[in-house]
C-alpha cells in the first residue's frame, strides 16, 4: 500500500514567488512553517536552509517591475510542515 497523504521532502531553497527557479507548486500545496531564530515567521517569501537566510518583503518598497523588494535576513532557518 502507499500512503496518499505522504508529502515530498522539504527543498533547501523554497520561493513563494512564481517567477522565481526556486519555486515548487508540488511543495507548496501543504502548509510550510519557517521558523527563524527560534520564532515563527508568516511573512517569509524565500529560504535557504544551508545559507541560513531567509528574505521579506519590504513594507512598502517596490522595484521597477512593481515587484515588492526583499530584505534577507540572516540566522538560523528551520522549515517543516505545519499539521493540519
């Protein structure tokens, strides 16, 4: 039997943003938490376990595109599956 709830192993970079080659639409059908310097974090737009960083949106910054801009931030960066 295989499980059909099994859920695909969380990548080391991972982007909300489309646009972006970090992006999986597979990995982010599920709820992922980030965890940043031991505090849960819900604005995250991009990660990267190893690099320990991750990076935000500025509050009201845009580029030239109208894309808002990211700050990266660096720390310790723990990602995993929130339960349902």
């Amino acid at each position: 039997m295989t499980d059909t709830n099994a859920k695909p192993a969380i990548p080391d970079v991972l982007s909300i943003n489309p646009r972006s080659k970090f992006y999986n639409e597979e990995i982010l059908q599920h709820e992922i938490g980030v965890r940043f310097n031991g505090k849960e974090r819900f604005d995250v737009e991009e990660y990267c376990i190893s690099e320990g960083w991750i990076k935000v949106a500025a509050p009201k910054a845009l580029d030239r595109r109208g894309q808002p801009l990211l700050m990266k931030s660096k720390g310790t960066v723990e990602v995993f599956y929130r339960e349902s």
